[in-house]
C-alpha cells in the first residue's frame, strides 16, 4: 500500500523503532512526566520500549494523559449516544471542530471507554511540521491532511484521502474521524463544508454516491465545551476578516492554539454521538439526481445532527442574554455564573473594543441561535 505512505500513520512495524527514536525528546518526558507524575522517568521509558503497537500506545499512555488533562482543565467529560453504536464495527464520524487536539482525542476515550473501534483521525500537516509532532501524530493513528496545495494538487491530495479513508473503513474495520470543516470555527456556528463531503464522495469511483455514503456509516458528532479555552486566541483572525484584511498566522500560532486548547480551563464538556445516516440518504437519492444539490442536503442532514444533540451550558444563555440586552435565559444560569463569565471575558479581551466583545459574545450565543432556530423548525 505504498500509495499512502505520503499521509498514513505508522505500520505496527514501525511503531516500536518509531518510540525509541522519541524517548529522549524534551516533549516525551513533558507528556509522559505530565501523565505519570508519580514515576519515575525509566519506569515509564522501559514500559514505552516494549510498546509494539498503535493501539498499545494509545491506551496505556495517551489515554493517561488526556485523563489527566480532564482532571486539571475540565470538571467533566459526560457523553450520550455511545450505547446505539456496535462493537467491532467501524464508522465515519463527522463532528463540529472545537479545538485541535481534543476533538479527537476525548471521541476516542469515549470509544475506547465504550469498547467501540477506535478512530484514524485526519490532521491538518501545517500542524506536525517539527519532527516530533509528526511522529507522535503518526503513533496516534492521525492522517496528513495536506493543505496550501495548488488545485491540480489539492485534487490529487483529495482523491487520496478519500481513497485511504474508504480504504480504512471498508477493508481494515478501522472507524474514522473527521472535522466537518477545514479549521475551527471560529464565531460559534457549526457548519458542515460541502468540499469535506465531496472529498470523501471521490472514494465512490462513479458508484451511486448516497449508496458508497451508506456503506461508510456517518455518524454525526457534536461536541461541546462550556469554555473554549482558545476564545480569545481567535480574536486577531476575526477581527482581521472583518476590516476585509489578509490574515497571516504567526510562526507559532498553530501550537500555542494547540497547546492552550489542551491546558486551558474547559468547565464541562459533553460528546453526543447521532444515529448512523441511513434512511436520510435513500430520501435525499429520490429527491436529488444532481450530486451538488446531494451533497448540500446531505451536509444539512449532519448540520440538524449537530445542532439538534449540541449540549447547551450556562455560558451560551449568559453570552446570548449579554449580547442581546436580555434576560431571556436567565433561569439557564446563576448570578455566580454571570458574573464568572463577565470575569473571565474583561480579563481575556479589550472591553473597550465593541467588535471584539461582540465576537468574544457571539462565539458562546451562536450555538443557543442555531438551536433555537432548529427547534423553532419542528
């Protein structure tokens, strides 16, 4: 299968050799002494040493570490949905993209605590350019996303992904995860991109495309965090979009959102997994022949998914009824809450700035108007 050594994760062959050229590196001992703080630093190498497989890793050490990032940065992780999936069978999850890391990560606790298949996760490769992150992406069963390509190349880059995600799913049982956009949102409003769709339609090769989407098994994922601990980091981006100007990222952008998604405070947070689309799709065959307008039903059926299972916190209420002038929502949340939330957004932005508090506000309000407004369609 040399055809996605440009993108896979490691062999289980390459898995152990792959470790022991990482053992040493300052971030392994900063995830592992993070992880484990009561071992010692050869206890926890000689255990990585004999680690031969992806799934071992996983388990016994990331699943650790992102333990331990529940414990200090979050008062919870709670999950609804799990029960309908069945084990030892494989599925596309498609979910919103909240940050980076932990999107994934936490789906495949909850998996993994469920005794479901765990996921290969896409990754975008602007996020592994330094060494190790690469290799640790690859020991988590992460797959390059290749981005900044030119269109023939971007094609060419799509044609594969959708291949090995077909590839992963149908023939190796291995369940996928991927976001259902390119980058976070960042104003709240989760929205599935019709091009993320069309990718994974491409694996079809000339197939009925709702048929090939049946044999995948999308599964809707929404994931809610009560504080996105990267709210503030999306400010210069907004605000650059809306005085019309090119955003450049800084150098280290990516990774400061990256790591500040992983330790920044999150209150609670719930993961609902949806039905598996299946008779969504026989419906939007019958009622479209033109695959463009398929794909754009179908990216709506996992947009009422999402929106419909989005666990709603005491900060969406507290965000909207600010924004609003309201107290429309104010059985929703205590004073203590508002107040803690008035805190934390005089102490994150520049108050003084109207378009950033109005972005700052409807990054937590958008979710409560997207709900409502789905609710309001029943």
């Amino acid at each position: 299968m040399q055809k996605f050594d440009a993108i896979r994760p490691f062999y289980e062959t390459e898995v152990n050799d792959a470790i022991k050229a990482s053992l040493n590196h300052p971030m392994m001992k900063a995830i592992m002494n993070f992880a484990f703080p009561d071992l010692d630093d050869e206890v926890w190498k000689e255990q990585l040493k004999r680690t031969h497989s992806i799934r071992d890793f996983q388990c016994n050490f990331i699943y650790q570490a992102i333990q331990k990032v529940l414990q200090k940065s979050s008062e919870g992780l709670s999950t609804s949905g799990f029960e309908k999936l069945e084990r030892n069978t494989s599925y596309m999850f498609i979910s919103n993209h909240r940050d980076i890391i932990l999107d994934t990560s936490l789906l495949n606790v909850c998996l993994f605590d469920h005794g479901l298949v765990m996921t290969a996760s896409a990754i975008g490769d602007n996020l592994v350019k330094r060494d190790f992150m690469n290799t640790l992406a690859k020991l988590n069963r992460n797959f390059l996303v290749q981005r900044g390509l030119p269109p023939r190349e971007l094609l060419q880059s799509s044609k594969l992904m959708s291949e090995y995600i077909g590839h992963l799913l149908l023939r190796e049982n291995r369940s996928v995860w991927i976001a259902q956009r390119e980058g976070r949102t960042k104003d709240g409003n989760d929205a599935t991109h019709s091009g993320v769709l069309k990718m994974l339609g491409m694996g079809s090769d000339g197939a009925n495309l709702m048929d090939y989407f049946k044999k995948l098994k999308i599964v809707p994922v929404s994931i809610s965090y009560e504080y996105d601990p990267t709210d503030a980091l999306k400010m210069p981006q907004l605000m650059a979009e809306a005085n019309d100007e090119v955003y450049v990222k800084d150098k280290n952008e990516d990774f400061v959102n990256l790591l500040s998604g992983i330790i920044g405070q999150k209150k609670r947070i719930h993961i609902h997994v949806g039905d598996v689309l299946d008779t969504e799709l026989d419906l939007i065959s019958a009622e479209n022949d033109n695959s463009n307008k398929q794909i754009q039903a179908l990216a709506q059926v996992i947009d009422d998914s999402i929106l419909q299972s989005y666990k709603l916190w005491p900060t969406n209420y507290i965000a909207y009824d600010l924004l609003n002038k309201t107290n429309k929502y104010s059985d929703k949340y205590t004073e203590d809450e508002k107040s803690l939330f008035e805190r934390r957004l005089e102490m994150k932005i520049d108050v003084t700035n109207d378009f950033m508090v109005e972005s700052f506000l409807n990054m937590y309000a958008n979710p409560v108007v997207n709900k409502s407004k789905y609710e309001n369609a029943i």
